[in-house]
C-alpha cells in the first residue's frame, strides 16, 4: 500500500489494513474560500472514520454497511458538542472496504473510489459510484476547464463544491461518508467467492486516473504493475504523466496532482517476510506494523541476559541487562515470522511501555522509543541469511514435526544520528516463506 499527498496542505486520503480487512478512504477537499462546519477539518475526519471502521469489520456478525453506518455515528459522537454537525459545510470523505470472511470476499463502495478485483478466467471487474459525476453537470463542466492553478480555476472549482454541498446526501444527489449514517444504506456492497478472487486493488480517484481519466493504462496494465513493482510505483507513475500536463491541457482535471492512495491485495498467497525496515515504514503511517492479511500474537516483553551476539550488536557487554520483545506474525496459512527485538535497558525507565507483555499502540517500538526521547532511527544495518532450523527455533516456529527445515533470518540494527544502537531486531522465516523487494532501477 502507498499513500502520497497532492497540491493540498495536507494528505486527505488514508488507508488502514488488518488481518482480514482493508478500508481506503478519501477525504473530500474543501476550497478554502468556503465555510466549515467542523473546527478539526477533514484530514481528523478520515483519520478518525477510518480507524473506527477498521476496527468494526473485523466482527464478520457486522456486516460492511452497518460498520459504516455505525462508524459515522460514532465519529460524530466524536464532535458533536465542538462543531456544528447540521449543515452542509462538514468533512466527508469516499470509501471502499474489502474483508475475507470465511469463503468469501465481502466489499463495499461509496462515492468514486475504485475496486479492482482480478476474478481469473471471468476477467476483470470494477466497482466504482460515480453518482457524483451525474449532478451539477454543467459546473462540473466549467470547473474542468484549465489551465489549473490559476484563480479563474479555483473559482470555478468552488462553485461546482457549493453545489455539490447541496446536493450531497440527499436523493437525486450524491452519497459520501459525513455525518448521516443513512450514507451507509446507499453504498454499492457484495460478496464474492473468496476462491475465484486472484487480486484486487482498493484506489482513491487520485490512483486510478492512469486508467480513467489520462486512459495511460489499462485495469489489467494496472494490476500488473501494482503486482510486479507495487503501489507506490504506480502513483510515482501517475505523477510523471501529471507533470508532462501540469495544467490540466491534455487531461482536464481538477488539481495538477491529488492525493493518491492504492492498496493491493494478493489472495490466497501466503505473506511474504517484511523487513525491519518496512515494519517501520509500515508503522509510521498506518499505525500497525502488521502487512495486509497478517496479524500477531504471542507477545511478551522482560528484562534478561543479552546474548554474545545481542551484546556484540548493541555494543554492550555479554550478559548485560536487555529489554527484549517478542511476538509471532501470522496470516491464514500459519505463522509468517517469529520477531525478537533486543532494545538497550535504559529506555524501560523512559519508555515503560516496551515492558509491557502486550502489542504496542501507535506503531513500533522504535516509534515509542522516538516519541520518548526524541531519539529517531536515520541508519539502519540490515542483513539476510539462511540456515537450518534449530530445536530452539523449531519451537519458536511451532515446527512439530521433527524434520528437517530451512528458515530465512533477517537482522536489522537500528541507530541514531549519533551512532548509537536504539534496537537489534531478529526474525525467523517459517519454512516456505520468501523475502520480496522491490526497488528502482537507474537508467
């Protein structure tokens, strides 16, 4: 999954995934010529919405529209006594939400996010509401004319808004995610055998415009490119072909550049191993190390004896007093990992939280250890090896059957800008499970 801010102040879109579940939200941009019922403004808005349902689709008794029915209450409740939540001027945002569920794949869609899902021999299918597309038509059209940036623009823009506050959430208008949980009955919802499901790409409008807006790609060009070099590469695709048009000339639009958010999805394929770095990375902007379709488990946390090459990594003395954390990530075919970090014993007296037998909140434990002490990891020192597993490691993996196993182990030694260890992470690849990256190449 990538996320990456347009010409906005601040990046509205947002995207959150969980074992079973990915919500991919996009605020809807308000013109700062024009009023705002809610003094938290909408980046807090979807932030809010999108953790909230998150956490609801992972009851499979919920179904996707009463999460969101349930999700824009509860965010108003959030609110309601700082901000005037009863008129058109509030934050709303475009949804779309996937969630396995037994043999089946349930999603839903509400405004003009897309969902791409790869069904194999039945080809492609997308869902997408473009309602939005169907009203203030002749705004619509004014606010498309170029060149971009200009205030002749970015007047026409507010109007075509001001109409469009009008018309939302109302019947003959349009439907998005603000303060009515009546959106909730009007979003396009389905299921599909989870067996027929190769792939799917959940796209704010400001990803998908390769496909249907500049027509530079194909659905199946697509996938495939979300596939063999990953999300990120598509919006950094997406910006070239802004950048060749920065006016809007050859493809009329309403910004130069959106925020653009993608989440791929590859079913029924087991996880691959992330690395340290992409935990972080992953921690950092979702709040969750965990990668789609995993979770975790297991976790405990003490002080013991650093082992010889725990000491020799932190740079302490063998048996010295480490803070060491444990858990094992897993998706539905079994265990993905088993993780250790080892983190010098005198961030448990500012950082009381890495003790805690418990998984952290608010991302890693070199976030926590960030926000404690303003300490913050700028080198990192990563190697992968491979070896045959242990009896200590079987047990760590929870290899029972007595054979013989290869295992993937990645270190990662995390320091700060003064040099100094913060954290030595190792993990353990249960058999079968691969390492991906991808990264660019110099032409």
């Amino acid at each position: 999954m990538a996320s990456t801010q347009g010409v906005g102040t601040a990046n509205e879109d947002i995207v959150h995934v969980s074992p079973t579940g990915v919500v991919v939200l996009d605020g809807l941009s308000a013109p700062k010529d024009l009023p705002m019922g809610c003094i938290h403004g909408t980046p807090w808005f979807v932030r809010q919405l999108g953790t909230t349902l998150i956490n609801l689709i992972g009851d499979d008794e919920v179904s996707l529209r009463e999460a969101l029915r349930v999700a824009i209450t509860e965010v108003n409740d959030l609110h309601r006594d700082s901000c005037d939540l009863d008129q058109e001027a509030v934050p709303a945002s475009t949804v779309v939400m996937v969630r396995e569920r037994g043999d089946a794949l349930d999603y839903l869609v509400l405004s003009d996010n897309v969902l791409v899902l790869d069904l194999g021999a039945d080809g492609i299918r997308t869902v997408v509401d473009k309602r939005v597309e169907e009203v203030a038509a002749d705004e619509m059209r004014a606010a498309l004319q170029g060149p971009t940036g200009t205030p002749e623009h970015a007047a026409r823009v507010s109007q075509l808004v001001t109409v469009q506050r009008r018309l939302r959430n109302k019947p003959g208008g349009y439907w998005v995610a603000a303060t009515d949980p009546a959106a909730a009955d009007e979003a396009i919802t389905g299921s599909v055998d989870l067996a027929r499901v190769q792939q799917a790409a959940l796209l704010t409008d400001g990803a998908s415009r390769l496909v249907d807006s500049f027509g530079a790609l194909t659905w199946h060009d697509l996938l495939t490119l979300l596939r063999t070099e990953g999300p990120a590469a598509l919006i950094a695709r997406t910006r070239e072909a802004e950048l060749e048009d920065p006016v809007g000339e050859r493809w009329p639009r309403f910004k130069r550049s959106d925020d653009a958010t993608a989440a791929y999805v590859k079913l029924g394929q087991p996880v691959s191993l992330s690395s340290a770095a992409q935990r972080l990375e992953r921690g950092k902007s979702t709040g969750s190390s965990w990668g789609a379709g995993e979770r975790s488990d297991g976790h405990a946390a003490g002080l013991t004896e650093a082992p010889p090459e725990v000491a020799a990594a932190l740079g302490i003395e063998a048996g010295a007093e480490v803070i060491r954390r444990t858990r094992v990530y897993r998706d539905r075919h079994g265990i993905v990992a088993h993780s250790t970090s080892w983190i010098p014993r005198e961030f448990a007296l500012v950082a009381p939280d890495l003790l805690r037998g418990e998984r952290l909140q608010g991302g890693t434990s070199l976030d926590v250890i960030a926000r404690a002490t303003g300490r913050q990891a700028v080198e990192r020192d990563d190697e992968t090896g491979a070896r045959v597993a242990t009896s200590e490691d079987a047990v760590l993996l929870e290899l029972v059957d007595g054979g013989v196993h290869a295992i993937l182990v990645l270190t990662a030694l995390f320091r700060d800008r003064d040099g100094q260890a913060l954290e030595y992470g190792v993990d353990l690849g249960a058999p079968g499970r691969t390492r991906v990256e991808t990264s660019g190449v110099a032409l």
